[in-house]
C-alpha cells in the first residue's frame, strides 16, 4: 500500500522580472529582498542577440558593487545563496531593432 501525504504549501517568494524589454538599450531589475537577504537566489537572463549581463548588489540600496557577470551570451540561469538585501540585474545594449531581453530575480 502506497501512502501519500501533502506536502507544506509553496513557501513565500520575490520576483522581479522584465520581460521582453528592448534589447537596444542598456535594462536593468532590481528588488529588495526584505527578509530573503540570507536565502537562496535564482538568476534567469535570456536576450535575442549576444550581450553582457550583471548582478550587482548593495547593503543600502544605493551604493552598488558588481558580483557576478555574463559575457556575450545569450542566456544565464544560475542560483547563489545571497548575503545582501539589495539586488540589481542589468545587460549591456545589444542587437537591432526588435531584439528582446528578459530579465528575472526570484528569492526564495
């Protein structure tokens, strides 16, 4: 006899996204993670055309400093464990007109 018991419901999370925002202009989302600074951080990036990609990060919200970066390519999903309550996710301008980039920052 198999026995199925449920499991707790999906714990609390952030998100922040842009989604198919012009890739000819430099792009950026950044959140405040609250309570999630010290949790578990997913990184999602995906542009049309080859462009450079960075995670920034600040403790106040306005002195930033590059921790993590992507050079040309095209997707990115990575996750890290975070220490900083501030995150910042940019790409550099790329492409031609109609060239997309989404960019996403879930904490859990």
């Amino acid at each position: 006899m198999v026995e199925i018991y449920p499991v707790s419901p999906p714990s609390k999370r952030i998100v922040a996204q842009l989604l198919n925002a012009d890739e000819t202009s430099a792009q950026e989302v950044s959140v405040d993670l609250e309570d999630f600074f010290g949790r578990i951080v997913e990184i999602y990036c995906e542009a049309t055309t080859a462009t450079n990609f960075y995670l920034d990060a600040s403790t106040d919200g306005s002195n930033w400093f590059n921790i993590k970066s992507w050079s040309s390519t095209t997707k990115v999903h990575e996750g890290f464990f975070n220490a900083f309550r501030y995150l910042k996710l940019r790409s550099d301008a790329a492409g031609a007109s109609g060239d997309t980039v989404t960019l996403i920052i879930t904490a859990i």
